[in-house]
C-alpha cells in the first residue's frame, strides 16, 4: 500500500469518529503486512550484500593470484631469440618426456 492509500484510510477515519474503532482494525492489519515485508525484504537485501561482498573478495584473490603467478613465470624465465629459444625449446621437450 502507498503512502497516499495510507493518508486517504486514516482521514476517512477521522473524519467519522463513530466507526473509528471498527474501521481501523482492517488498517492495523495492512500496516502489519507492509511492515513485515519490509523486514523480509531488508534480510532479504543485507544477505545479499554480504554474499555479493564474499564473491567480490574471492574474485579478487582468484585474480590477483591468477596475475601473479604469471608475473612470477615471466620474471623466472628471460627472452630468448633465434636459436637460442630453439635450443631451449628443444631441452624442455626431452625433460617433460623424461
């Protein structure tokens, strides 16, 4: 229910007095239904964040270590040129054949 709907239920119920007591009843119940979805909805949304905040940090760390093993590969191993890389190429395949 809007706040206008709201504002509009509770004028009429002032405006008659008499039946005050017998027409707010109804008004309490719907302000108990909004009330409690509201709260549903705001567990709702904190365990969200909380989980969109442990994705967060575990694709940072899935990142970072993604990014740092390949700087750790490149600094271990230097450029090689011409028939030097073709030596060493050569040298890796018969240790993995090993």
């Amino acid at each position: 229910m809007t706040y206008g709907e709201f504002e509009k239920r509770i004028l009429g119920i002032l405006e008659k007095p008499d039946t005050a007591l017998a027409a707010i009843k109804p008004l309490l119940d719907d302000v108990k239904v909004d009330y409690e979805q509201i709260i549903t909805l705001s567990e709702a949304k904190e365990k969200s964040d909380a989980r969109i905040r442990d994705l967060q940090d575990t694709n940072m760390k899935l990142f970072l270590m993604q990014t740092c093993k390949v700087d750790h590969v490149q600094d271990d191993e230097e450029e090689l040129e011409g028939q030097a890389a073709t030596e060493a190429f050569i040298k890796k395949i018969n240790k993995e054949e090993e």
